[in-house]
C-alpha cells in the first residue's frame, strides 16, 4: 500500500533534515540531487521546514550567485539545547549542546563519600543548572544520564545500585523537577557502546561487544546493529561472573569474587604490586590502573627482547591457537601438558619475559581473556573491544595479548581491539543520545 500524502512528506522531511545534519548546509538543489525528489518536492519541504523553525538561510553557495537558488539552509542548532552526564562514584561532568552537537559548556564537581544523598544531589543539579546558563541555554530538550547499575527497561529508572551511592539513584528525578526537561538514564557500558559503535573503535561492526574497564568491570552487546539490554536490564553484567583463579564466589548483592575480582581497577592495581611495577599517580581523574597499563604497554613497546633480538610486534609473547581438548599434541604427536593461565609457557611457542612490564601485560591479558571468552562462548560477537580507561591505556599491546589468548580458548574467530574513545566514551554515547532522541522529535513536523 503507498504512503498516504501525509506520511511520504514526513518521510522527505526526515530525510532532508538527516542530510542537514550529516553534510551541513545546503541548497535547495543539493538537496534535489541528494534526495532524488523533484524540484516542487524539494520547495515545499523547504517551506515547511522554514515555517517549522527547523532549518533557516544560513548563507548562500558562491559569491558570483544570487537570489533563491543558492541560499544555504540549515538546520536551526539553537532550536533545542541537550545536556549530558556522565556519573561516577567520585562526581559528575556535564557538557551541554545545541541541537547539533556542537559542545557549548563542560563542567565537573567531586562529590565527596560523606557527602550525604542531598546535597550530593544539590552538587549535581546546581553543576547542570551552571552549566546550561554558561552555554546561553534557557531550557533544555533533553538530558541524559550516564550512570552505573541496572537500568529497568519498563520504567527507565536506576533500578539497582547494589555498593554505589544513594544519590544516584535519587538524581534523576531531581533534575526532572529542577530542569523541566525529558530525562534518560541509561547505563554507562551501554552509552559508550554506541559511541564506540557510532565514532570509535567499532564504526564497522554491526555486532560486537565492548568489555568495559575502569574502576570497575561491565559489558555491552551490540547485536545486529541493536543495543540489547535483556529482560530486566541486566545483559552484561560481567562483574558476577563466576570465574576460575578468584577465591570466593559472587552474590546476589556483590560481584566480589566474580571477574569484577580480576579486572576491575583495584585488581589491576594490585597485580601490578605482585611485579613490582609503580608509577607517579595520575594528575587527572583517571584510575591509576589506567595509568599502570599504559606505562607497561608503553615500556613493552619500546624495550627489545632480554636476548638482544629485534622488537617483538605487540601480542608476540601471547599465546598462540592451540587445539582443543585438554593436552595440546605438536607434529611429531609428543603431548605437551597444559599449565595454568598466566604461565608464559602455557602454550607452544612462547617463552617467559624477563621484563616485568611484558610479564605483567601477559597476566592481565590472562585474565581478561577469562571473562571474553566466556561472552565469545554465548554471543559468538567476532569482535570484542576493550573499553574504559583502562582499555585504551592498554592499547594494541594488550588487545594483541587477550585476542591471541582467546584463539587458544575459544575455536570461534574474534579479533580484540583496544577502545578509541576510553572514559570519555560515556558522555559522547550520552551525547549521542540526547541529540538522536530530540532529533526525533522535533524532526517530526506536525501534519499540515
């Protein structure tokens, strides 16, 4: 059945703002030539549009041309106005947009632990009404929340923030009463997926998994193209689970002892201890496990091998595939015993590292691999980025260590790549957001 008059002009209107977005200004005969519409086709959407605040003349297309023809229409930034927020256990950051993105504000505040739920509350708020009045924004669209925790996918609310401050739970329906704007929480691991997904390391994976590392541990699965959450918000979890070389098990109400006991920032940070490894603290807010790793895998990048041979190639002392089973056989059929995760020799074809920095790289990879092939076992996802702080810190020297790992593990073909966008990976995923959620609103003109 054809769309009724109705619905095709606002399909051609959505079409013609989506362009707007992505290519920035342009004229009427542009948007022909793009659009494959015809000419009064073109007209009439621009009038509508115009009539509707959403695109106006923003210029014309050459100095030599005059008149209709080459004015410039875009699409109106100051139409609505977006707040992001990224919360953390220790404070918040905010950056406020306009329609199009285009950062017009960004500010922090630390939030101390005795704080109280209140007036940690109060510091928050006040931080985005600040914020919103330096960018020049008398109201804002929308708002989205970043925050750690389960997200109930039936009202949208931070339903479990089992060991995180009451106050973040409590947030969001401030900011509602305070700041009469559409408010969205999501989880943290989600939003940096979609940036990921959408301008970092996974621009050309439909499906794949980020593996979130930072003061703690998550995961987010993008299937398909789709974000998917689970039936009560909980896909990716990763902290409870259950795995080897921990000393205890998870709970219903704490993830110690699960892989949250591996890889999360205070695991890595003492891992680092057990070799002697040490670096200045970092002067910014990032973990210092972040800035651990990246000191290794910067130390193992440049320091050659102990025996004088060139520079191995990132992930050259990770283990290789091996076959299944529980022995691995080499060509001559001699059996080769299977030794324990982090032991250099555990696979044929490496060989201990005297340096402590590759030795430790090695372990971590160990252990990260534990919990990815866990994923890769369930989602098969073919691509697994290592993100947060602490991922990127890492960079190709860890992602080549945990994929090398995991072809040994897993018979499923999975390529590891190391975050492009890190921490700030939460408040561009939040961003993101807020601007496709206004967009689609405010890109549906009313019916004429």
């Amino acid at each position: 059945m054809p769309a009724s008059p109705s619905t095709a002009r606002a399909i051609n209107d959505r079409l013609a703002l989506r362009l707007l977005q992505e290519e920035g200004p342009l004229t009427a005969g542009q948007l022909k030539q793009l659009t494959g519409l015809s000419r009064p086709t073109v007209a009439d959407l621009v009038e509508r549009l115009t009539e509707a605040g959403l695109i106006s003349v923003v210029g014309e297309s050459g100095e030599q041309r005059r008149g209709p023809n080459a004015r410039l229409y875009g699409i109106v930034a100051d139409r609505a106005y977006l707040a992001a927020l990224d919360v953390r256990t220790e404070g918040v950051t905010v950056v406020v947009t306009d329609l199009l993105g285009t950062e017009l504000a960004r500010a922090s505040v630390l939030v101390a632990d005795d704080a109280g739920t209140g007036p940690a509350v109060e510091q928050a708020v006040s931080l985005v009404e600040r914020a919103a009045k330096e960018a020049g924004a008398d109201r804002l669209h929308t708002m989205v929340v970043g925050a750690p925790g389960l997200i109930d996918p039936a009202t949208g609310e931070l339903r479990d923030s089992t060991g995180l401050p009451e106050w973040h739970r409590r947030l969001a329906a401030a900011l509602g009463e305070r700041l009469p704007a559409r408010v969205l929480v999501e989880n943290e691991t989600n939003l940096a997926a979609l940036a990921e997904q959408r301008d970092g390391a996974a621009r050309d994976r439909d499906t794949f998994v980020l593996l979130w590392l930072g003061l703690g541990t998550g995961a987010a699965v993008v299937l398909d193209g789709t974000l998917r959450r689970g039936a009560s918000g909980g896909t990716g979890e990763i902290g409870f689970l259950p795995v080897p070389g921990t000393t205890a098990l998870p709970s219903a109400t704490d993830c110690e002892g699960g892989f949250h006991s591996l890889g999360a920032a205070a695991a890595i940070d003492s891992l680092a201890r057990e070799y002697g490894l040490s670096v200045a603290a970092p002067a910014g807010n990032e973990p210092y496990a972040a800035t651990q790793v990246r000191a290794a895998a910067e130390a193992a990048t440049s320091r050659p091998p102990a025996d004088g041979s060139a520079a191995a190639p990132a992930g050259a002392n990770a283990p290789q595939a091996r076959p299944a089973g529980g022995a691995g056989a080499s060509s001559d059929g001699t059996v080769t015993p299977v030794l324990p995760l982090g032991d250099a020799r555990a696979i044929p074809g490496t060989r201990p590292s005297a340096d402590a920095h590759v030795r430790f790289l090695d372990a971590l990879a160990d252990r990260l691999a534990i919990g990815a092939a866990s994923v890769v076992a369930v989602l098969d996802p073919g691509c697994v980025v290592l993100g947060g702080e602490v991922g990127q810190a890492g960079g190709e020297e860890l992602a080549a260590r945990v994929e090398a790992r995991l072809a040994a593990l897993s018979p499923l073909p999975t390529e590891v790549r190391p975050s492009a966008l890190g921490g700030a990976a939460v408040l561009r995923g939040a961003l993101l957001m807020a601007r496709d959620t206004a967009q689609d609103e405010l890109f549906t003109p009313p019916p004429r």
